[in-house]
C-alpha cells in the first residue's frame, strides 16, 4: 500500500480525476456489490416518503448548516 500511496501522491490532479472514473467505472460493472442491501432499502424507503409527501430532498448545503447545528 505505501507504494501506491507515493504513485498516488506523484500523479497530476488529472491523473487522479483520470484514476478516480477508472476505478468508479470498474465498481459500477458490478453494481449489484456496489451498494450493500441494507443500504439499497434505505434508498428505497427514503424514495417512498418523497413519493408519498413525506419528505422533500434539500440541498446538500442546507443539510450540512442543519447537521452542524448552524441553521
């Protein structure tokens, strides 16, 4: 692992962009692994209390001001 962490350290910015869709693009052909079933529910019921007027999704920034107490 130290010797990856080096190479990793000496790429470019867009080496590791290039690097980072490599690596995405091989865990997503396996999709079905990528996400774990307990977290695919999750997804799932979240999506039904959007569908069901339960919730309504924010923005990421919104989220992170209520998270951190700061809104």
């Amino acid at each position: 692992m130290p010797m990856m962490k080096d190479a990793i350290n000496k790429m470019t910015v867009e080496e590791k962009f290039s690097t980072m869709d490599y690596i995405w693009a091989s865990l997503s052909a396996d999709s079905d692994r990528l996400i774990p079933a307990w977290h695919e529910r999750e997804l799932k019921a979240a999506e039904a209390r959007v569908v069901a007027g339960i919730e309504r999704p924010i923005l990421w920034a919104a989220a992170k001001m209520i998270l951190q107490g700061t809104r």
